[in-house]
C-alpha cells in the first residue's frame, strides 16, 4: 500500500499539468488530516501535534521534498510575473 501511494502522490506532484498537481497537494493535505476542522482548538492546535505525525512513517521525505520545489517553483514563478508588470 504505501509503495502504491509514494507512487501516486509522487505522479500527481510531479505532473506537468497543474490540476494534477494541486490535486496532488489536497490528497497528501487530506491524509495529513487538514480536511478537518480544527476550530474547536483555537490556540491549542500546537498540543495536538501528534495528529498531523501519524502518518510520518507514510509520507517519505521525497514526497516533502518535491512539495517544497513547487512551493519554491511558485515563488520563483510570482517574482517573474512581477517584474513584468
């Protein structure tokens, strides 16, 4: 199972079209538990660390990486349409 999702999470991320790979960021956001409303814990969210850990051992850190390169990739993409503005 996990060698299924690294491949599909690592497919959508790496995708070039941009609807896979926002999909990909939802799939990897949802199991990391951000669909959920965390209202109820205002400023407590810290103490629930542990919730967003649970799947630490699923999510590799190539998956982080190559999340962290879009995040990167996008920056990099606003400062250029920046300057020709």
């Amino acid at each position: 199972m996990k060698s299924y999702l690294f491949t599909l999470l690592m497919s959508l991320l790496t995708s070039k079209e941009a609807e896979l790979r926002y999909w990909g960021l939802m799939t990897l956001g949802s199991l990391c538990g951000m669909n959920h409303n965390f209202d109820y814990l205002d400023d407590k969210l810290i103490e629930n660390l542990s919730f967003f850990q649970r799947l630490s051992n699923t999510i590799s850190v190539a998956i982080w990486e190559t999340v962290y390169n879009l995040q990167v990739m996008r920056f990099e993409m606003n400062l250029i349409s920046n300057d020709f503005k």
